[in-house]
C-alpha cells in the first residue's frame, strides 16, 4: 500500500468510525484492490480472492467492502499474543508466498500453542482454495481425523 493510499484509507476510517458513532451506516471500501487503491488489502495476491471464493462467477451481486473503520484496528489485531493460552488442538496453515498474511508470524504464534500443527502450502493467499486446494484439504481431513476421531 503507497503511503498516500494508507493515509487515505485511515481518513475513511475515521470518516467511518465518526459516522457510527452519529448512527450512519458503514462507509464502505474495496476488500481488495492494486496497489495504490484505497482498500482493506492491496498486495498482489489480494487480487485472486475472486477467482478463489467464485469460481464459476455465480455470484454477481456480491458486494465485496468492509467497513473502513477496520483500517484503524487492523494494525493492531495481534492473535498470536494469545496463542500460548489455546488448549485445543490447533492447525495453523500458512502459505509460503502469503503477502496478505505473512507467513512467519502464524508460524512464530503456531509454536507458542501447547498443541498446534503447522501445514506449509505452495502459493499465495488464496493458495488453500486454488492451486494448493487438494493438499490443503487432505491436511485438514487428516488432522480431524486424529484429533476428532474415536479412539478404541
């Protein structure tokens, strides 16, 4: 994201956050845009969230925005901080590409969790639902199966 895009997108935040507060409805922008585009995200593998989550363009109609005041929450939305407190059995898929979600920082929070599993998949952020679909899926059938399944 450029620093005047960034700087617009906080504005809109603000906007939008003002505008809740006096009972407005959302101030709406992009989910995902290029580089430069006033939106939720603007790296290149944000632009394959279409051809991920409608394939067969079925669903025309949908709007694809988020309310522009998660800009000004976003850059402090740390989940990992907490990840040590997580007693289930936790899967943690990461794509190795992921500019969206880097990486490293689910794979850093994954070994703070008592009982967490860590899946590297090829690809970007959509990688679980395109070109990594078959190996992402077999992963997680795989770690319900031991964690769900009965024991004799």
């Amino acid at each position: 994201m450029t620093s005047l895009a960034a700087l617009r997108l906080f504005g809109r935040g603000v906007a939008d956050a003002l505008g809740g507060i006096a009972g407005r409805p959302p101030l709406l922008v992009p989910t995902a845009g290029v580089r430069g585009a006033v939106a939720s995200l603007t790296t290149p593998d944000a632009m394959d969230g279409d051809r991920a989550l409608d394939p067969d363009r079925r669903h025309t109609g949908w709007e694809q925005t988020v309310a522009a005041r998660i800009a000004l929450q976003i850059g402090g939305y740390r989940p990992g901080r907490h990840a040590s407190r997580i007693r289930c059995p936790l899967l943690v898929v990461v794509c190795d590409q992921d500019q969206s979600v880097l990486p490293d920082p689910a794979v850093r929070a994954a070994r703070n969790a008592p009982a967490s599993e860590v899946v590297h998949l090829p690809g970007r952020h959509y990688a679980p639902f395109l070109e990594s679909h078959e190996q992402a899926v077999t992963a997680e059938i795989s770690f319900l199966m031991h964690h769900l399944a009965p024991r004799d």
